[in-house]
C-alpha cells in the first residue's frame, strides 16, 4: 500500500511481471521465473548483491530490452517512461537549460514551451539559477539534478532510476532523496529505485524488494512502514533504523 492520494494514483504505471526470464549467451538465466506486481503510483526500491540482475530487470520494464520468458504488462499499455542512470548522461556542450530540454526536442514541442516546462522543472530539483552553465561547470550532485529535470520535464508515469546517487557525497545523497521523495508525492508518478544502499531504500521507499545473489528470486518483499512524509529528521528515527535492519536480514541470507 503506497498510495498518497486519489489523483497521484491516476497518474502512475501500474506493473505485473509474469513468469519472466532472461538469460545471456553462455550463462545460467540471471532472472528465472520472476513474478512481481506493482501498483500505480508506488514507490518501490529494488536491493540486491552487484550482478543479481537489477539493471538486467530495469532494463527490460524500460523495454531497452526484451525478456526472453515471461511478459511484462503495464497499465495503461503506452505511458511515459523515464531513465535515470548512475551516470548524469548530460551533452557536454549544451547548457542545463538545453540538456533539460532535449525530451521535449524530440517530442516535437515549440521552443517556448519547452523552455517553459523545462524551467519549471528546474525549479523544483533547485536549478533554475545554474540554467546557463555548461556541465563541465557544475558538481557532481548538480549535474544528476540535472539528469533527474531532463527525466521529469517528460512528466513521466513511470520513472526507473539505476543507483542515480551512488556516487555523490553523503550530505548531497540525502539532500537528493528528500528532494525525489518530495516530487514522488506532488507527481504520483510509479517509481522504481535501483540501489545497493539499504538506507537509501528505507528512506525512500513505500515498498522494498531485497533480490537473491541468482535467479531474480525475491527474498523480501516489504511494505515500508515509515510516515508519508520523508525528511532528514527521519533518519536518526529508529523505525528506519529497523526497517534497515530487516532489508540487511534478507541481503545477508545466502
Ligand atoms: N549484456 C550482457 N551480456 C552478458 N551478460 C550480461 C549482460 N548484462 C548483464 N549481464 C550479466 O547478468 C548479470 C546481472 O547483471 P546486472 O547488471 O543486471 O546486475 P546488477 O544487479 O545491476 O549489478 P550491480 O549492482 O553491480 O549494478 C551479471 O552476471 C552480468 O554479468
Ligand atoms: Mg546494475
């Protein structure tokens, strides 16, 4: 149960996966049989050992790749979906503001609404005095804020993230995830976070699954029992201090 509002719910992909498998070339299936259901307008962390398949999944809910058994299905069928990576991916030589753009480029829009909606969304990730500047003159922190406005600029319905904060800073990691946490609320968009950081799931997450080193099994699906409303107070709280204590159960279990 994740469910802010009413309207956050009409405004997510809903997710169920059946049967999946995927299996590269000279390799034993990396997800065997995987059936997962996610509501609309969830926000669910997906934890797991490097190499058991987390990116593979993400991947394939993005359709960036196909599973080779099982479907995916999502409703409503054709929605907006959004990529984050761990890597900012942005274009050197344009500015925040034209980086931020680039969806909408390639959606067609007229220039003036593009810049309208991209500087909204600037706005809201705390950007909008850093629009001139080129990527080469930003932080670390900024440039994934950056990356986050480019994906949220398509007001995404579903937004996938692949360990998006795993190389910045402590202070500007949290910073990041109240902030993501606090569009996640206003949008309602489904989310699914990809980390290795058992904090970082717990503080962000309504739903956490903890994958198995093979097979995409899940070892762990829990409800995150933590109030709505996700600021730093919260992570001296000992209730995120337990729920981190659950998720680390399941990621040592062999
Ligand atoms: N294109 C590919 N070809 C062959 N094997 C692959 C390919 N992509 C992933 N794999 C293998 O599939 C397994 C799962 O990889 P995946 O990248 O999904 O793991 P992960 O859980 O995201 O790991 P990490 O936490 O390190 O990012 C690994 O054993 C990897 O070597
Ligand atoms: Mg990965």
């Amino acid at each position: 149960m994740t469910k802010t509002t009413g309207t956050n719910t009409a405004r997510g992909v809903a997710l169920r996966l059946e049967g999946v498998r995927r299996v590269f070339e000279n390799s034993l299936a990396v997800i065997e049989g995987m059936d997962l259901a996610i509501d609309a307008g969830e926000f669910l962390a997906v934890l797991g050992p490097s190499g058991c398949g987390k990116s593979t999944l993400l991947r394939m809910i993005a359709r960036l790749s196909a599973p080779d058994g099982g479907r995916i299905v999502t409703e409503p069928e054709h929605s907006q979906v959004a990529f984050v990576f761990q890597d900012a991916h942005l274009l050197p030589w344009r500015t925040v503001l034209a980086n931020t753009v680039l969806p909408l480029e390639l959606m067609g829009l007229g220039r003036e609404e593009r810049r309208t909606k991209a500087r909204a969304v600037l706005d809201q990730v705390g950007l909008a005095e850093a629009e001139a500047r080129y990527p080469a003159q930003l932080s670390g922190g900024m440039r994934m804020r950056v990356s986050l406005a480019r994906a949220l600029v398509t007001e995404p319905r579903l937004l996938l993230l692949d360990e998006p904060f795993a190389a910045l800073d402590e202070i500007t990691r949290f910073n990041l995830e109240v902030q993501l946490r606090d569009l996640w609320q206003r949008r309602g968009m489904t989310v699914i976070f990809v980390t290795h950081s058992i904090s970082e799931a717990a503080f962000l997450a309504n739903r956490a699954v903890v994958l198995a080193r093979r097979g995409g099994k899940i070892r762990l699906d829990r409800h995150i029992g933590l109030p709505p409303e996700r600021s730093n107070d919260l992570r001296s709280d000992p209730r995120l201090g337990q729920e981190m204590k659950l998720l680390m159960g399941a990621m040592e279990e062999e």
